[in-house]
C-alpha cells in the first residue's frame, strides 16, 4: 500500500492557505479596516511560514515571513492597511506560489523587488521595530506598558505527537513570552496495561506574566488551535505570585505507581476546566477523532480510477441483466436485479464523490478581476450567483480556462471606462456576473457583464474581410454573434496584455464542445452581453435510452429526453416534405434517423418520436424502436471521428456489441435549421 508523500501533502495544504490568504486580501480590498480580515491574513501568513519551516522550504519562509511582519504591524495598528499593500501582498502570493512549487529554481531577484515594493507599501524598511514609525508618544507609552498576568490551561489530542505536534515546542513558546510556571496535570493518564505509548493523556496549567496580550498566546497555539482545548483567563499580579509556589510543589504521579491503579486526586491537585474547556478529560481525543472523520483528503487520480472500476461493473451488470432476460431461472433474475440495485446506488454515489461546487472555480476569478481592474483603470464589481451549484470535478478543471478567455473578453471588449459609462448614464462601476444553475442533466453557467454590447456591423465586417462569410450573404442574428468565436477572428483596433490575437474564443468553443457542451450568446447594444456555457452534469457515466435505427442501436441520453410518441406509417407518408408533428397546440420539427444514418431499410410499422430539448428549443427524432433505459458508460471516441458532430461517444452493450450516444444538441440544432428552411420555403 503506498504511503503519502509528506512534502506532497504539505504543498496541497499550502495551496488551500494560500487561497485563503488571497480570499482575505480581496475581501479587504473592499474593508481596509476590518480587522478580522487582518487577523485572518495574519493567520494564514504565519501558518505558511511555519509549515514551511517545517518541511524545509526555507525560503519560502524567510520570504513569507517579512509579509508576515507587514500584517503584524497592520495588525498592532502601527500603518494602516492600504490598497497599495493588499496589491504588494498580493503580487508576493505569486512568488510564494512560486517557491512552494519549484523551491530550488533560480527565481532571479523577483523576491527582492517584491519586498522593495512591500516595503513602499509599509512606510519603511519592515524588519524594523515599531519605532522606526511609531511616534515617540506611543513608544514612551509601550515603554511604560505593565507586565499582565494570565492563566493558560490546554490539553491535546491523544494522537497529537503521532501527528508531528510536540507539547513541548509550545511550552517553551509560553516561557519566552515572559515568566512562566508551568504545572502538567496526569489525572487523565490510564493504569499502565491500558496505555498506549503513543497516545497524550497530560494536560498543562501555566501561569504566565508577560508584556504581551492575549493574541501573542493565541499565536502560539495558532498550528493546533482547531482540534485542542485552550482556556485563557487574565488574573491579577497577586494571584499569580500566590498560586505559583503551589504549582511549583505540585509534580507529576510516577508512571510507576500508574501501574496498580490510576493516579488519585489527592496526590496531584485536580485539573477543573472552567469556561470552554468540558467537564471531561476524554471528550479531546473524541471530539479531534469525530472531526478528522469529517473529512478525508484523496488523490484526484484515484477517484479516476474508481470511477473507471464503478463503469466496468455497469458494463457486467447490462451483461448478466441481458443474460437473466434471456433465461427462465428466477433464481438468476432475482440475482441479476439485486446486483443492478447495488451497481446503480454504487454509481451514484461515486457521482456524489466526484461533484465539485463551482464556488471551487468562481472563486478564482476574484483575483483576476482584481488585477484587470487595476490594469485597465476600469471600476469592476464581480457578482456571482449559483456557487452551490455541483459539477463534475473533471468539467470544472477542463472549464478554468475558458471561463478566463470569457471573463477577459468580457472586461477588455464589453465595459466602457468609467468616464464613458458616466457619459451615457451608467454607474461608475461595470458588473460582471457569473452564474451556475442546473437544467436537467446540464448546468448553465453564464457571463453577463453591463457593458456596450456587440457591435453586429463590426462583427460583420470583420467576417466579410476575413473570408468567414460572403458579403451580403444573409445571416441570423444568432448565426452573426456565433461567428465570434471562428478561429482567429477578433474585433480589436489593437493587439494588448489582454485581447488582440483572436484565439481566445476560438479556444472556448472547443473546449465546450468537447465536453458535448453548447454555447448560446446574447447581447443587446448598449445594455451588455450574455454568453452561456451548457455543459453536461457529468462526463463518465450517464442514464440512456437505448433505440433502435434499422439494424442499429444508439443512445440518446436520458436527461434531454421529454416524451415518446408513437408515429404510424400512414402519419409518417403524410408528413414527408414538411417533418412537423403537432404536439399540444405546437409544432415540433423531427428527423427521420434512418434517413439521416441512410440505413437503407424499410420503416417499421409502429415507428416511434422521442421527443428531445435542449433548453426552450425541442424537436423530435424518428427511430424504429424504443427499447429501454440503459446505463451508459461513456466513452470517447477515437480520432477518426472528432469530425463526426452527431455523435458525442460511444458505449459498450451488454452483449459486448458497442452503441453510439447522439448528440443532442447538434441533433436540436439540426432540426432547428430544417424548421428555419421549411418555413423560409413555404
């Protein structure tokens, strides 16, 4: 069984701190005097460092830690936090980033500019002591700042030292805060034959007098805070000089006498919690138990990997329900449904597992819509709706990019300056909008921004020019906004960091297509624009309705499914030349699928329509047979075919024969057209 790398591990935990800290420094950016968010930098900065330190990145310590000390001066109020500030902390992330990924790259003299304009931001060379800034009127009263007294009790977890935590570490932490009297508590400690070596069953009771306050305690505990018990209370300087002779006296039971029978209240003086410590010493190992069970940490790859052990086992399953079919056992049926129960519910929940929120990828675009605000000059607020909306993990990596071609695209082109959107009565500030929901078996997720809308006569012209389309040649609006995203095509005056090259869109629609995905666009002059991505929920495992064409079966996935008529020969002679079925008071368009597979075979007596939709556009699709639902395994189809748009894959049978899977939104988008044709026509 292989065993976790530990620097592999580290490097995932400072990827989560390090989107927590840029997570605290664009919400400040918005609060510069909040100091929660302060402190939750701070924090961030501090555990990196010291998790670094731990693991051997030296470097990225000593370079996190001067950002470190600028916050910690925000922090005791000696500079105000600045947007200036956030921006230097910021650009230092990267760099941080940077020395966590490739520790032993020669990353040149960035670290030195970064700190340069670090230090700007500050007021100062950072590595001085609070009097280089501070007036002489704080420094006389920090000189005259009396000593405070404080009682500090704290237990562990029973694993703390099997997982890297050394109580003694953070004891002399409290001696070097001032004056200490340290007394440990063993009332908890089993008889001998019950003790596990490995396990912490001692707490601590120290008294403390020192000049600093209480976050310099709190920062002590800062690496173990979530799974221990701390209890803090200030006491005045008497009692600390009475109780301290008591605790000296006061030592710890012999393991030895643990032996006969557990440690006696009388010989060491009983550890009573008070406030948020419990009233039992059993509940730590308990309550940081329950917790770490909460959550388990697994490798992306092997998710992969079970999901393409879950689809072998759907595939098996199809084969012995198409074996139980075929045989008169009952004993075998009864088999055959019980293991198709298990293999759905296992199918399911593998599903579960494998869907991300897309708050996971929303969130990386606060960032980014920071940094183009302060390149472009423009005044931008990011709205984003939906983030609880779940997608496949595989769908979010595969969307990160084309969402920043979109998002970039949307900030460059769409919004107007500030002084032009004041001009044409428009607040300041623009808004760009991101938004998940899901459709059935689909998410939309959406870029709306406020801005100048498309230009349809640039668009126009720039395609007649670039050969795209004839000149004159009639085109639907639809048809006109989809040409953006043709290879190459751009409508910018002038190539910048941001737009320019006209590959950007380009690289979108590919990559929504090849998630079997779809893009409609939007816009309206002067109001803004509105691109929407239709993804599937999921791309590995799929409920189907498996058809027949002639001799051939395909799939149609089940989601987009609305409702199956059925079309007799007579209806079906009737309808040649117009292809409309009359559906509730509406006409929808249908396709003959055998004329389009040219299967070359006679019609079946009782065809059937399934009808199909793909948002508010429907249409119907004319097979042979309908035989049921089917659990499909997608998979992908080989190179020869990317070109083949009216299948999106492929899946295996259960009498190992192998069935297309339509394209749905192609097949929609086919209709659609014939519709568009028939009505030009008639």
């Amino acid at each position: 069984m292989s065993t976790l790398d530990p620097v592999a591990v580290f490097r995932t935990e400072a990827a989560e701190c390090l989107e927590a800290i840029e997570a605290g420094l664009l919400d400040l950016t918005h609060q510069l005097d909040n100091k929660d968010l302060v402190d939750a930098v701070f924090r961030g900065l501090h555990t990196l460092k010291g998790s670094g330190a731990m693991f051997g990145f030296e470097a990225l310590a000593a370079f996190t830690h001067h950002c470190e000390t600028a916050f910690d001066r925000v922090r005791k109020g000696e500079v105000a936090a600045t947007s200036e500030l956030v921006a230097a902390v910021l650009a230092a992330q990267d760099h941080m980033r940077a020395l966590v990924d490739q520790p032993d790259a020669d990353h040149g003299d960035i670290g030195h500019k970064l700190l340069a304009q670090l230090q700007a931001a500050v007021g100062g060379k950072e590595a001085a002591p609070a009097a280089v800034s501070v007036p002489a009127a704080v420094r006389d009263a920090a000189a005259k700042k009396k000593k405070n007294s404080w009682r500090v009790r704290f237990s562990l977890p029973a694993n703390s030292m099997a997982n890297g935590t050394n109580p003694l570490g953070l004891l002399d932490e409290l001696r070097d805060l001032g004056e200490c009297t340290v007394r440990a508590d063993t009332s908890a400690i089993p008889p001998l034959d019950a003790l596990a070596p490995t396990e912490l069953h001692i707490s601590w009771d120290v008294t403390l007098t020192s000049e600093q306050d209480r976050s310099a305690i709190d920062d002590v505990f800062i690496f173990v805070l979530d799974d221990m018990e701390l209890s803090v209370e200030e006491i005045d300087a008497s009692a600390a000089a009475t109780a301290a002779p008591v605790e000296e006296k006061a030592a710890p039971a012999p393991i030895a006498a643990a032996s006969a029978a557990p440690v006696q209240p009388a010989a060491v003086p009983e550890f009573r919690p008070v406030e948020a410590v419990p009233a039992k010493r059993e509940a730590p190992a308990a309550v940081s138990q329950a917790k770490a069970a909460e959550n388990v940490r697994v490798p992306a790859e092997r998710l992969d990997e079970l999901m393409d052990r879950v689809g072998e086992l759907v595939i098996a399953q199809s084969r012995l329900s198409q074996l139980a079919s075929a045989s008169a056992d009952i004993a075998l049926r009864s088999v055959s449904e019980e293991i198709e129960r298990l293999s759905g519910e296992l199918r399911d929940t593998m599903m579960v597992l494998r869907m991300v929120p897309v708050a996971t990828l929303f969130s990386r675009f606060r960032r980014l819509v920071h940094d183009l605000a302060r390149e472009t000059g423009k005044v931008i607020e990011l709205v984003t709706e939906g983030e609880s909306t779940e997608v496949d993990k595989t769908v979010i990596e595969r969307l990160a990019d084309p969402l920043v071609h979109l998002v970039r695209n949307s900030i460059d082109h769409g919004l107007e300056t500030p002084a032009d959107r004041l001009a044409s009565g428009k607040s300041e500030a623009g808004t760009v909008t991101l938004s998940a929901r899901q459709v059935g078996g689909e998410v939309i997720i959406s870029i709306k921004d406020d801005g100048r809308g498309i230009n349809r006569e640039r668009v126009r012209a720039k395609a007649e020019s670039s050969g795209l389309i004839q000149p004159g040649q009639p085109l639907s609006d639809s048809e006109l906004l989809q040409l953006i995203f043709a290879p190459g095509f751009s409508t910018a005056a002038a190539i910048t960091n941001l737009s320019g090259r006209g590959v950007g869109m380009d690289v979108v629609k590919k990559t929504v297509e090849a998630l079997r995905g779809a893009i409609d666009i939007a816009s309206v002059p002067g109001q803004g624009s509105e691109v929407s991505l239709r993804i599937p929920l999921t791309l590995a495992i799929i409920d189907g309705l498996l058809v027949r064409v002639g001799s051939g079966r395909y799939v149609i996935p089940l989601s987009a499914v609305e409702e199956c008529l059925e079309l007799s020969l007579e209806e079906d002679l009737r309808s040649r030349g117009r292809s409309f079925i009359s559906l509730r008071d509406s006409l929808v368009p249908f396709l003959r699928l055998r004329d389009l597979f040219r299967t070359g075979t006679k019609p079946d007596v009782h065809q059937k329509v399934v009808v199909i939709s793909t948002g508010t556009e429907r249409v119907g699709l004319v097979v042979d047979q309908i035989i049921g639902d089917h659990q499909t395994v997608i998979k992908s189809m080989s190179k020869l075919h990317n070109n083949v748009a009216t299948f999106s894959g492929a899946t295996i049978l259960g009498d190992g024969s192998v069935a297309l899977i339509l394209d749905v939104g192609h097949l929609v988008a086919a209709g659609q057209q014939q519709e568009a044709q028939l009505r030009v026509a008639g």
